[in-house]
C-alpha cells in the first residue's frame, strides 16, 4: 500500500474506529510452528556455545529443512 493510501485509510479509520486499523507493510508466511523455532535456536545458541563454526549456508539449509 502507498503511503498516501495508508494515509487516507488512516484518517477515514479516525474518523470512524470501526473494524480493524489499517496497517502498513507486508506479512510474511510462518516457516515454522513456534517448537519447531525454539528448537532451532537452542541449537544454534549451543553450536555457538560450543564454539562450532557453522557457515551461513549451513544454517539456511538447516532452515530449509
């Protein structure tokens, strides 16, 4: 949306706060469910920990698995 749209929706939105406010921006999908998140990160906080060096690429396909 463009910032003059989002402005005209705003001010019509105060107008009459009725349903939902508008938003700016984009959503993005959800990649994982929130388990499936935290554990990930736990393993990636405890390579760290370990001082395990995993390159970017590696991290992407453990993201993409």
């Amino acid at each position: 949306m463009s910032l003059s749209r989002y402005t005209k929706k705003k001010e019509a939105y105060q107008a009459n706060p009725e349903g939902k406010a508008p938003s700016m921006g984009y959503t993005f999908p959800t990649i994982f469910i929130e388990e499936e998140e935290n554990v990930l990160s736990d393993y990636l906080l405890t390579c760290a920990a370990s001082n395990y060096g995993l390159t970017t690429k590696l991290i992407v396909y453990l993201h993409s698995r």
